[in-house]
C-alpha cells in the first residue's frame, strides 16, 4: 500500500499543478476568447430597462370624453382588471378616442402580456357599441425608446427635395440590424389635394360621393386574365392607375341629378404638401431631423459607427450633393463611448494601485501571480455574460471595478501561504498542493459570505431592479471566477515562476543581468516600432523599461525597507494597543463605548440632516425644456412659442457657447416627456432640448446644473405656456419627485379638488418646488353640433351621413392614392381653405343626399337640421385602476430634495377638506424610494441570515458568529461618519447598496482573525496569548485585502481619469476629475470605503476585545457549573 500523504490537497488544484501544459493553453484560450467577447458584446450606457406596457387603442368618431369613457373605455377596462401580473392600468378618454395603458409586472414577457390583453379586449367586446369604425388596437410599446442620434439635414433646396434626401438616409439607415426605426421630423408630407368650391359644387349639385366614386373608379388597374394567340399565351391588363395630377383634374364627374363635369371646374387639383404637423430646428435654422431610434439590447456602438460610415461614404458627396449640410447631433454613442473608456481607466489606474499595495507587502512575482488574478478573472466572466443577454454597460463596469480589490483576495491567501510553505519545503509542488488544500475550505466560505448580499440583490424585483440586476450577478460571476483562478491558474505559475525574493544573493544584483538583456530586447522593438511610425507601442515599451529600472534602483529598496523596518514596527505598535485594551474590564467598556457612539451617531445625522436622495444627483450632460400650451392650440401657434423659448435659452447660455454642443427644438413629434405614452400628436406641446460637450472638453468653468437653473429662470413666465426644466437622469426610469394623485368618480368633484389643492401648496411657497401642474386640460375649444335627429330622420338623413359631410368638408377624406415607382401619396378630398375656415359657410354647408324614403336626390344647409354653439370642454377624462384620476406634479429645483418637501405636502394632504369620495395619494419617485428601502432592508436581513448560517458552520458558535456579525451593524458608524464630516448627500440606492455590501467584506476579515485565534488555541496556547497571536499574525491579510478594496474604488471615488492610450500615443494622459461616472457611483464608493475604513478598526480591535470578553463570560458561567469545562475552556 502506498504511502499515506500527511498533508490536505484540492483535487483541482493538484491536477492542474501535474498538467501545467494544459493550463497555460487554456489561460490563453480564455484570454483570446474573453477579449473577442468584449469586443463583439453589445455596449450601452445604461442597462436596458424593458417594462411590458400594451396599450389598447379605439376610435370612436362623434363622440365626447365622458361617453367614451362610458361606452369604450369602462367595458374594457372591467375585463382588464381580472388579468394577473397586472401592476396598473391608466386611460385616457379623449374625443373621439379612447386609449388604455396597461403596465404589467417587469418579469412577464411582453408577448404574455399581450395576449392577455388581447383575450381580455375580445370579451369585452359583446359590450362595446356596434358601430364602432374598427376594432380595439393593441400594440405593445417601449418607452424606453429614445433617439440615440439626430442626422440633421439641411441646404438651400426646397422642403420637397430635402425629404427625399432624408427617405434615402431614412431607407439606408433602417436596413441596419441594430435600428429599429428612424422617424423624419419637420419634414412636409406630399399629399394630391382635391379642394372643392362649395358653390360651383353646389350649383352642379355633385357631392363628395360623386367625386370620390369617379376618382376611385378611374385609379384602378385590372388584370384582365389571359389571351392566346398563335400558341403564345398574353397577358391581359387594364391600366387604369393615374401618373399624374393632370389626368385627375380631366376625369368626369356623374353629378346625382345626370350632369356631365370635369372635376378641374369644381375644385382645385393640385400636388401640394399636408399642413406641417411638427417642426425641427438645430441652433435655431431650419432643418429635417431624423430620429435614429436603437432596438432594444443592440450594440450602440457598432450602429453609431456605421450610421457615420453611411452618411460619410454613402451619401455626402455620392447621393447627397456637394452642398447638402449633414451633422450628427445627440449622439449617445459619444457619452457611451466615453463612460466605457473612463471605467476601463477606472480599472487600470484600481489594478496599478492594487498591485503597488501588494508589491510591498509580498514582493514583485508574487504580487504579479495575485494581480493575474483580476483579468483572468475578468475574461472568465467575459465568457459567461453574452450567454446571460448581458450588454457591456455601466452596471456590469462598475461591478469590476467593485470586484477589483475583492478578486485579489483567493489569490492573495493561496500565494502568501505557498510563499511561506516554500521556506521550509524546496519541492515548490508539494508546496503549492499544500497550500491551495490547507486554506481551501476557509477560502470558500470566506468567499461564500463575501457573496451572500449579493444573492438576494440579484433578486431585485420591479424597475429598478431591472436596472441594478447586471450589478450583483456580474459580481456574482467574477468572485467565483476568482475562485476558480486562485485554484487552478495561480499555483501553477507560483510553481512555475516562484522563487524566494529578497534573500542575500538576490539583493546583492543577482538577476541583473537578466534584465539588463529584457531591457535591451525592449528598447530593440521600440526602435522598430518609432522607424514604423507606431509611436505608441515605442513609448509603451520605454515606459516599461523604466519601470523596471524605477523598480530595481528605488522601489526594491524602498519595499525591503518597509518590509523589514517598517511594517514590523507597526504591528509591534498594534500588539502594544492590542494588549492594553484586553486588560481587566477594558473590553466591556469598548463594546460599551462602541454602542454608544452607534446611537451617537444616529442622533448626529438625525441632526446634521445630510440630503437625502433616491438616486444620486447628476450635472446633466442635457437640459429639457418643455412647452405646454392649452389644449386645442395649433401647432404653429405653438411653434412661435417654442421660437421664444429658444430665444430666452439662448440669453441664458450665450451664443456660440464653447460648453454647448447642439440646441435642437422639436413640436409636435418628439416633443412628449420621456416616459410618458401618448395617445397621438400633441400639436400643443414644444421641447427645447441643449445637449453640452463632453465633461473633460468643458472650459467655461460653469457647471451644467448652474445652466440649468439660468435656464429656468429665463424661460418662467412665458405668456399663456406652461413651462417645466428639466434633465437627463441616470438610473432607471422613476415617477415625478413631487407626483400626486387625487382620484374621485364625480369628475366636477374631482376638477375642484385637484385646483384647490394645487393651489392651497402653491400658495405656501415651499421651496424646492418648480412648479406644481396638473394633467388635466379644463377648457379645450370645441364647436359643437347638436342635431335635431327627429327633423334629420324626416329629412332621410342618418347621424352618421351628416357626420361623415363634415368631416369630409373640414378634415378631409383619403379617397385613393396616387402611385409613383415605389411611393404612394394620398389623394386627400375636402372644401378649399376659404370654405373650411368660414364659420358661416360651416353652417350653411349644403348636404347633398339621396333621400332612402323616396329616392330622390336633395339638398339641405346644415342649419336645417343642426344647431352650432361655441362650447368648452375637458380635453380628456383620465383614469386609474378604474378611478378617474387627476395628477398634480413638479420637479425639484437644484439643491433641494423630495424627501424634505413630499412631507410637508403629506401633512397638508392629510388635513386638506375634500369632498366625500375624494382622495390624495403621493407616488412617483417616493414609491419606488420606499419599494427599494424596503427591498433594501430585506436583502440585508436575508444576507445577515446566510452569514450567520456559514458561520454556525464554520466555527460552530453561536457567540464567535456574533462577535464576527457585530462588524457589519457598527461598520455603518464609518458610513453615516463619513456622509456627516465630509458633506455628502445620502443617497438611499447607492449608500443602501454599499452598507449590503459591506456586510459580505467586513465578515471576511473578522473570519480570518477568529479562525486564526481558534487554530493556536488548539494548538494548547492560553485564550489572550492566542488573540494576540492572532492578530499580529493576520494584520497583514487584514490591512492588504482591506487597502485593496479601498484603493480599486479611489479612482472612482474622486473622480480621477487618466487616459492610457494617449497617454502613449500622444504622451499626454488627459487627467481630468470628475465626470458622469463619479457622480452616479461616488456615493456608493464612498460608503464602501468609509464603511471598510471603520470596518478595518473593528476587525484588529473591536473583534479581538469582544472574542476577550466572550471567553472570559463563558469562563465565569462554566466555573459555577462545571470545573471540566473550565479546563477545556482554558486550554
């Protein structure tokens, strides 16, 4: 029998020590294919927030807000409300239309939700009137589909050609994978136009059923069928279709009563364009825009690169004439690109930092073999996450960046105990087997507490947690990766590389050599690379010749001098504090003093009051302004309106202002708030969008916020609009800071309660708020046609019939189309523009008709059988969850916070005299805030659970698990400490976050301290020797692994950007702080390092104490029950 082994092992390490060939071939499979997956994984900003909203869409001519609601809207939404998964339902009654959103849960499949929808309208179905024009509409909408370009198109030709121009990039752009669709704005669309004379139509007594037959009749072509002649079989077709306007105006009219007429002498025929509709402008000219809309989880920046290739190679210059003015504007791909690129930095200045620590206290090669760790285990990670659906975004970068300093720590203990292991074993194999088995099972549940916060996160529901889902899972992945690297990677390049640093030979210039011929080898193919004009690669390969030359005449001096001198006299001082404060009572009077500074703590910032925000507060890199006029405002109106509001931008901004990349200003189309679904065109409503450079190019020293507020200022008090500011928000779409509810059946009730509320708040002026606004629409112009249906139906006329005349003679009807190559444009009927704005001739309109009761032809006015009066009314009657609903909002100004003024709202709310049946509710922002302090406060007490439950495991105590459990409810002293001192705001998703997630890492260390008292306890040292012992021997760990996680988060934490490829190939790093990226995740950085900073001080002093403490109560209850178990605890 063979010799039994007297030491552990770990299968996968050992084999992958006796098989290194192996291992080194897949390193380098999986660095290859992990690279080739960066590149080709799809890149974003911001994660895809994908949210199952079906809108049901049904037309209703003739009919007012108050019967759709009561005949459409109220019978679907009764069998809506039975669907499951259902989150909300709100509608919108408007005349002539009904519309109906459902939102569903953020995990149901948007095909689910639609056929449940769709079963849910067919059984409503039997309860809708008969007459409706056409079926409910149901599609499924995205609102998180926004631009992420604008191709701005402009020149000195007519509105005509320019369209075409834009349908050719239209055409061009479209066929590209990654878009979904490109809409054209302030475009006109050509339209045949058919204005009748009202007189001269009258007079030959035709009607609009006469043209529109004979139009209809005559556009037509027919296949005919076949013809053989001579054995050849033909093919027989009329062709009938018109090409042109002129053969329109000569086709002949059958009027009712038998005359003969061309249609040119009853109307004017003419090949013209529809009214515009919406308007573009870019920095105040007038352009065509094309809205570049993404499909959802495609790679941003491959489409922008190739939109760019489309429009500098295929159609300026090629399809587009010489003087054909094209710009980008908007593009999100720029923003991305540059988010992407200061993360990545983020990661190499974090991985420098991180190997620097570790540098000093391990040594060059060992220090390289840990660092190792953090790509491959990012090219692991790399590997897995396309499969998941993962795109490369801001989420996933953080969560690297987060991992930095924690992926070193597997490798840190696997390497730092073979190193020691080699000293007394030669045989660096066995060496390396050993060490991997010895400290496997603690590394595993080191590194399963290290996750057990993330687990529940990954769980997140609702939309945020779509949006912080990529955070915990790409963690998730990476630590394991970690594992898997520390395991198999690492001991096989300690065995093939590791030798003993420092030692006498070594310091004495043994290895001198060698790098004097690295040296020469380096500098042989930078001199190639600057004869081949790569300057980059030549500088990079100088830059590491002189790191290794900085390292063997400075670094390697300055490292054996803090290794022998240095740090022994630190932990010669942390041994001195450790036993001062394990004598006598002075634990009982440090676990006293630390609860009391935790409520000190509490009361302090309940004091200080430090801002308290959802998500962080952003410099916005665009700033919104948006234009309401009253309903029934036509869209040129609303045009000139917008034209004041660029104007009064521009006052406040400058022109030509150097930190402005663009202002582009839309209405009608493009012009709604984002996030919000639309039932139509809102011909009422103008946005001014001003999208600023890039934060590193900006030079005027003015913050964007700063804009934004002069903004503000300038556009209030534009007569009879209603103006809001706003800005682009980083994170996932959320409700208004300030939204209120008021639900209520009596629509009179519930008109006067949201007015009297809106105004009593405004009358008290509560800072912060910009300005509260209702969604209510109370006085929209209509003219309004009562008819008198006993004297019509005498007449032999129908509702319908006089309907359909009017509507013809004002809107217009489509009777056929004109086809041109691939092109179709409506040939639209109606009166000429003298008859439809003549409120006379209106009332006068002869209806020309055949009479059902006798057959003969007849001709009435209107006024016969209509009366016409000047009304008001609601432009829509909204609900919610089957409530008819009003919404009062605001946004915050700058430097105030919704959870300081949605109190105060709450408790007028709450005393406010409403009439019966009348109710205020506060949502928006503050439901999803408390959604995720709840859900927050879930997940931490799940993760306390699955620590607590490892650590039973591990140690077997009850009270050891506490002691080591305490670290993660006092380490959020170091948090709210460091908000207070240092001014921050208290942002509830990102401090939330970093306190869950101090809890895996603080755990860590406080294991490694126990663990190491609980081994020389059993090897028979006393309880206060053993503590002692323990953390002068693991303050090392300790410090390293804690500095690595701090120092991986610096960079991000202040901001700081370096690029390192013009720092080569230019030799200018571009250092600037600052940036998006700081400001979204600063916060949570921060609370991280102030958290594991306070953390680090409970870990060396707190723990030992209370591990003192507990040893010496147990000690005490066993000397009353039992004098053996006084024994064993001694030993």
């Amino acid at each position: 029998m063979s010799k039994i082994k007297k030491y552990k092992e770990f299968f996968a390490t050992s084999w992958a020590i006796d098989n290194r060939t192996s291992i080194y071939v897949l390193a380098t499979l999986i660095s290859i294919l992990g690279m080739i997956n960066y590149y080709y994984i799809p890149k974003e900003q911001f994660p895809q927030v994908i949210i199952p909203y079906i809108v049901v869409n049904t037309p209703y001519p003739g009919t007012s807000p108050e019967d759709i609601e009561n005949l459409v809207t109220r019978p679907i939404e009764k069998q809506l409300k039975s669907i499951s998964n259902v989150k909300k339902i709100t509608s919108n009654s408007v005349p002539d239309f009904s519309s109906i959103v459902v939102e569903f849960d953020p995990d149901l499949s948007i095909e689910t939700a639609k056929q449940r929808v769709r079963d849910a309208v067919d059984k409503s179905k039997s309860d809708l009137p008969t007459d409706l024009p056409s079926e409910p509409q149901i599609m499924d909408v995205d609102i998180s589909e926004m631009p992420v370009m604008y191709i701005n198109i402009s020149g000195n030709y007519d509105l005509e050609k320019l369209k075409k121009y834009a349908e050719i990039a239209q055409d061009k752009i479209e066929g590209l994978k990654e878009i979904t669709r490109v809409d054209i704005v302030g475009a006109l669309n050509r339209e045949i136009q058919i204005n009748g004379n009202l007189f001269k139509m009258q007079a030959a007594r035709v009607t609009f059923s006469d043209i529109e037959r004979a139009v209809a009749s005559e556009n037509v072509t027919i296949s005919g069928g076949n013809f053989t002649n001579n054995g050849i079989r033909n093919t027989v077709r009329i062709k009938g279709q018109f090409a042109d306007v002129e053969t329109i105006k000569n086709i002949i009219i059958h009027s009712s009563s038998g005359a003969y007429v061309k249609l040119r002498d009853l109307a004017d025929v003419s090949d013209s364009f529809a009214e515009q509709e919406s308007f573009a402008r870019l920095d105040g000219k007038n352009v065509i825009t094309l809205n570049v809309i993404k499909k959802t989880g495609a790679n941003l920046l491959d489409a922008s690169d190739e939109i760019k290739d489309i429009v500098d190679n295929e159609l300026i210059g090629h399809e587009y004439p010489k003087d054909m003015i094209v710009t980008i504007t908007g593009d999100q791909s720029t923003h991305t690109r540059n988010t992407l690129e200061e993360l990545n930095n983020t990661i190499i200045i974090g991985f420098i930092l991180v190997t620097i620590v570790l540098m000093f206290f391990m040594g060059f090669t060992n220090a390289f073999f840990v660092g190792l760790s953090v790509p491959l285990s990012m090219f692991v990670a790399y590997l897995i996450l396309p499969g998941l659906g993962f795109t490369m975004n801001m989420m996933v970068m953080f969560a690297f960046i987060f991992a930095l300093g924690i992926v070193v720590d597997d490798a840190i203990v696997v390497i730092e105990n073979t190193h020691r292991l080699h000293r007394f074993n030669p045989d660096i194999n066995v060496a390396a087997k050993r060490a991997a088995g010895e400290v496997f099972l603690p590394i595993l549940s080191g590194t399963l507490t290290t996750l057990a916060p993330f687990f529940p996160l990954a769980f997140w529901p609702g939309i945020v947690g779509q949006f912080m889902h990529y955070l915990p899972v790409t963690l998730i992945i990476t630590l394991f990766a970690s594992l898997f690297v520390a395991y198999v990677f690492n001991p096989v390049f300690a065995v093939s590389f590791m030798k003993h640093e420092y030692d006498q030979d070594f310091i004495k210039g043994s290895g001198w050599k060698q790098k004097r011929m690295f040296i020469f080898i380096l500098l042989a193919f930078a001199a190639v690379f600057y004869l081949t004009k790569s300057y980059g690669m030549g500088n990079l390969l100088v830059f590491i010749v002189f790191l290794v030359l900085f390292f063997h005449f400075v670094l390697k001096k300055m490292i054996i001098t803090f290794q022998e001198k240095t740090w022994p006299w630190v932990m010669r001082i942390y041994e001195n504090q450790l036993r001062l404060i394990l004598k006598g009572t002075r634990p009982i009077w440090i676990l006293a003093g630390m609860v009391l500074l935790f409520f000190a703590t509490v009361v302090i910032t309940s004091i200080a009051k430090p801002t308290v925000l959802f998500f962080p507060n952003n410099d916005p890199s665009t700033v919104i302004v948006y234009i309401k006029m009253p309903g029934g405002t036509h869209q040129n109106v609303t045009d000139s309106i917008t034209k004041i509001a660029e104007k009064r931008v521009y006052q406040a901004i400058g022109e030509n202002n150097p930190d402005v990349e663009s202002v582009i200003s839309n209405v009608t189309v493009g012009a709604g708030e984002q996030g919000l679904i639309s039932a139509g065109n809102s011909f009422n409503k103008g946005k001014v969008s001003i999208n600023f450079i890039e934060t590193k190019h900006r030079t005027t020293g003015i913050s964007t916020t700063k804009y934004l507020e002069m903004i503000r200022k300038e556009v209030a008090n534009i007569p009879g609009a209603e103006i809001s500011v706003d800005k682009n928000k980083m994170g996932p779409p959320t409700g208004k800071p300030i939204n209120i509810e008021i639900t209520s059946e009596n629509l009179e009730n519930l008109v006067s309660d949201a007015y009297s509320f809106r105004d009593h708040i405004d009358s008290m002026n509560i800072p912060g708020v910009e300005e509260l606004k209702a969604d209510f629409e109370m006085n929209s112009p209509e003219i309004m046609i009562q008819l008198n249906r006993d004297r019509a139906q005498r007449l032999g006329l129908s509702t319908a019939q006089i309907g359909m005349e009017v509507r013809t003679a004002l809107f217009g009807k489509e009777i056929s189309k004109l086809k041109q190559d691939e092109d179709e444009f409506p040939i639209m009927l109606r009166y000429d523009k003298n008859t439809r704005e003549n409120i006379d001739a209106l009332v006068n309109l002869m209806i020309t008709y055949r009479d059902m009761n006798s057959g003969m032809l007849r001709s009435i006015p209107l006024s016969t059988v209509a009366q016409i009066d000047y009304t008001s009314s609601y432009a829509g009657i909204k609900r919610l969850n089957q409530k008819r609903v009003i919404t009062v909002y605001s946004n915050v100004l700058s430097g105030y916070s919704a959870n300081d003024i949605v109190p105060i709202i709450k408790r007028e709310a709450e005393k406010f005299q409403l009439h019966q049946g009348t109710e205020i509710k506060l949502t928006g922002e503050q439901e999803d805030q408390a959604a995720t302090i709840a859900f927050l406060i879930k997940s931490m007490i799940i993760a306390i659970g699955v620590i607590f439950f490892i650590l039973i495991t591990q140690f077997g105590s009850v009270s050891k698990s506490l002691i080591i459990l305490s670290e993660v409810i006092f380490s959020i002293i170091g948090v709210l400490l460091g908000v207070i001192i240092f001014n921050m705001d208290l942002v509830i998703m990102m401090t939330g976050l970093g306190v869950v997630a101090l809890g895996g890492i603080v755990v860590r260390n406080g294991i490694l301290i126990v663990e190491f008292i609980d081994v020389k306890k059993k090897e028979g040292i006393p309880t206060r020797r053993a503590i002692i012992e323990g953390g002068r021997t693991r303050i090392t760990p300790v410090i390293l692994t804690a500095t690595a996680t701090m120092l991986g988060l610096v960079p991000l934490a202040v901001g700081m950007n370096i690029n390192f490829i013009t720092l080569f190939t230019e030799l200018n790093p571009h250092i600037y702080f600052g940036g998006d990226n700081v400001a979204f995740w600063g916060p949570l950085a921060w609370s991280i390092i102030f958290g594991l900073s306070f953390a680090t001080f409970l870990t060396l002093m707190f723990v030992p104490a209370l591990y003192e403490l507990d040893y010496t109560i147990r000690l005490k209850i066993a000397r009353r029950k039992n004098l053996k178990r006084v024994k064993a605890l001694k030993m």
